[in-house]
C-alpha cells in the first residue's frame, strides 16, 4: 500500500506546485511585462491620473442624455433580489430563448424605451438589435456602429453640436474587424463618452 501512497502524495504536491505557483506566477508575470495594461483591465483614469473612471472591457450604466448609451444589461444584485445593470460582481445573461415570451416582450418594452430616449432620431429608422438586446455577460462595454448612430440626433442636440461632429467621432473610434473578415465593426462606448467630454 505504501508503494501506491507515497507516489501520489508526491505527485499531488508536485503539479500542485506547478499549476498552483509557478504557471500562473510565470503568466501573471509575462503579463505584466508584456501587456500591463491589458493585465491591469484596461482601466481609464481622471485627469489627476489616480482616480478609475471605467474600463475598455466592462461597460458601464449609462442614463445621461448627453451621452451615448450602451446595451441593456440582465445583470441583477448580488443577492438575486432586483436588477442590477452592469453588476460586475454577478455578470450573467437572461438565458432565454428567441421564442421565450418574456424575451420577446422585454425586447419590446427595451425599443420602446430606446425610441422613448431618442424622440430625435426618425421613426423610419429601425432600432439596432444590440440596443434591445443584453449581451451574454451583461457587461459589453461594445455597441454596433448602427447603434452608435442611432443615438446621435438625441446627443447633438443635448450637447449643441452637428450631426456630422458626433458622426466623426463614432467614425475615429470604429474598430473595425478583426483581420478584415470577422465580426463587425463597433465602437467602445466609453471612449465615445470620454472624446465627446472633451469636444
């Protein structure tokens, strides 16, 4: 029994050693050398450089009306008892199907809301299924070009700018696909907010 023991004692102890310390001691620190922003989170800072305004890849809750707004989030609070958008802490999707009656109203009630934000904005324009629609982490901090334009009657005119001055910074944040083939092209919503604060 001791032959059998001994060996997977040591075995157990050494890939713990492995896999516990030195491959993500040896990742974390390759990361931090090599891509330390990223690593980091991507994090933004206020102009006295200390204080995080948000990240490039958790989206944020916006509601003013001078600002462009990102996707409808199905996060909740940490206890599950109320809605919570962008909850980092309890990231999750709403986990219903195409043909879920709930999904279907709740995407209504969303295009209701989002022409209800944007009066501006022609009927004849349809709303961009990005602006109704939750991602899967509830936390995309991403909206589509179309709904990037789809916002911009409602913030040129909170903030008394043209059309086309809000249109050229949707245009100088487009990313665009990735190896010019996959995906679509998007815009990171608060780089958007952060160049129309500083127009």
């Amino acid at each position: 029994m001791k032959k059998y023991i001994r060996p997977a004692i040591v075995v157990t102890l050494l890939l713990t050693v492995v896999t516990g310390l030195f491959y993500p001691g040896i990742v974390t620190a390759l990361a931090q050398l090599i891509f330390p922003a990223q690593a980091n989170g991507s994090l933004h800072y206020a102009s006295d450089g200390k204080t995080v305004i948000g990240s490039d890849l958790i989206g944020q809750y916006w509601t003013s009306p001078q600002y462009f707004h990102g996707r409808p989030s199905a996060t909740v609070s940490v206890d599950g008892s109320k809605a919570q958008p962008y909850n980092a802490q309890n990231s999750a999707a709403s986990n219903l199907g195409p043909t879920n009656k709930v999904l279907i109203d709740g995407v209504k009630q969303n295009e209701d809301a989002v022409r209800k934000e944007n009066p501006n904005t022609p009927l004849s324009t349809p709303v961009p299924v990005d602006l109704v629609t939750a991602s899967g982490s509830g936390l995309d901090p991403d909206i589509s070009v179309a709904g990037a334009l789809f916002q911009v009657p409602r913030i040129a005119t909170q903030r008394g700018l043209s059309e086309d001055a809000v249109k050229k910074i949707i245009t100088d944040h487009t990313q665009h696909r990735f190896l010019w083939v996959f995906g679509d092209e998007y815009v990171n919503v608060l780089d958007l907010n952060l160049a129309l604060d500083h127009k």
